[in-house]
C-alpha cells in the first residue's frame, strides 16, 4: 500500500462545477495535511493545510480531514479554466522510522472546460 | 524575499559525472528537502533534513547524498550519474517537520 495515494485522474469539470479531490493515507499517527497545485513545468504552490478533523474553508477552496478513516480531500467550489493543473496531497508522517518525512501522492490532473 | 533558490535550473550531465545541486532559503526554516519528480509519480522524497545538522533517507536515497551545510544551504551530490537519475530535483522547506513546506523553482536535470 502507497504511503499517500489520491483518487485517479485526470479528472475533467465544467466551468462552474465543484470539483472533488481525495487522498488517503497509511500512516494513523500523521498529524498534518497538505494540498498544494502545480501548474505544468512549474514547481508546487501550497494551497491548504490542515491539522483537525473537520472542515477548513478558505475563499472557493474546502479541506475536510477524518483522521479516523484516514482521508483528506480538496473541494473546489465555482471551478475555473485557471484551476486546470496538477493536484498534490501532502501528509507529514510520524510513524516509526518515516518520522518527519513530507510525502506527498502521486497527484490527480484536473481539468475545467469552459 | 527570495524564499528557496536551486541552482542551476537546467543541467546535462553524461553518465559517470557527478555534480552538485544547490539549495538556499532565506526564511530562517529548520527542515529542509530533495524531492525528484517523474511523470505520474508525483513528488517522491530522496533526502531530508529535520534540522541543522541532521540528514535522512526518503524513499528514492540510492545514487545520492546530501549535505546541511548550515541552516540556510542544503546541497544534493550525485557522485556518478545514470540515465535513470533524468528528472526534475525539487528542494523544499518548512519552519518545522509538521508545517508547510516552500518549493524552489526545480532543476531539470538530464542524463545521456
């Protein structure tokens, strides 16, 4: 089983349209979550971070983290063609020896179309 | 505020040679890391740095090794490189292990 491993892509939207990003994860003792987009030949940008189960909002963008189920996911509300890109789940690892580690999954392309 | 710089941005190297990338952050973080990045694999972790003066291995450490010069300068060697290490490098920090983490800009770096 992949450390962190998000829902498989690319996933296509309309303009206007909510997009739905998941992400699981192995280790039970992670602590912190992390969404971050990347635009082609670009390098990752944070978007959200996320330390308590529940819901974070911020602007279009809503994290939810259920620590019990071992899920975090990403909704982008009123999607626009410049939220097309590469999205990444991050999760800080604490178990044994991954400690400290940042590990990040292998990304789900999102695309909106006018 | 530069935030992380990586240099060089663009390299080729041919198998056997070895070089250095080169990582910088202004912003005063403890934790620092290379990452490498392949189509569909996402960003997988090579070395880490939890704080100065301590290094670990991530998931892809083989053919690498790492420096923490100081708090500000993590450095990625590799000492003769192979076709297989062709891939774009990111380095990253964060103020601490649990938080957000800063990426440079990459080096794509090519192997013949």
């Amino acid at each position: 089983q992949k450390e962190v491993e998000q829902n498989s892509g690319p996933l296509s939207v309309p303009e206007g349209a909510i997009a739905s990003l998941n992400c699981t994860y192995s280790d039970r003792g992670s602590q912190s979550f992390f969404w971050y987009r990347q635009y082609s030949g670009k390098s990752p940008e944070l978007i959200m971070f996320i330390y308590s189960n529940g819901d974070k909002e911020d602007g279009r963008f809503t994290a939810q983290l259920n620590k019990a189920s071992q899920y975090v996911s990403l909704l982008i509300r009123d999607s626009q063609p410049s939220d097309s890109a590469t999205y990444l789940c991050a999760v800080n690892m604490r178990g044994g020896t991954s400690y400290g580690k940042l590990t990040f999954g292998q990304g789900t392309i999102l695309t909106v179309h006018p | 505020n530069a935030g992380v710089t990586q240099t060089p941005k663009f390299q080729v190297l041919k198998t056997g040679q070895s070089m250095t990338l080169q990582c910088a952050q202004d912003m005063n973080h403890n934790s620092m890391y290379w990452y490498r990045q392949d189509p569909g694999m996402g960003l997988r972790l090579i070395y880490y740095s939890a704080s100065e003066g301590t290094t670990d291995k991530g998931e892809v450490p083989n053919g690498y090794n790492v420096s923490r010069l100081n708090k500000r300068e993590f450095s990625l060697r590799l000492e003769s490189a192979a076709p297989s290490q062709t891939s774009v490098y990111f380095c990253a920090s964060s103020l601490h292990q649990n938080t957000e983490a800063f990426f440079g800009q990459g080096t794509r770096l090519t192997v013949v």
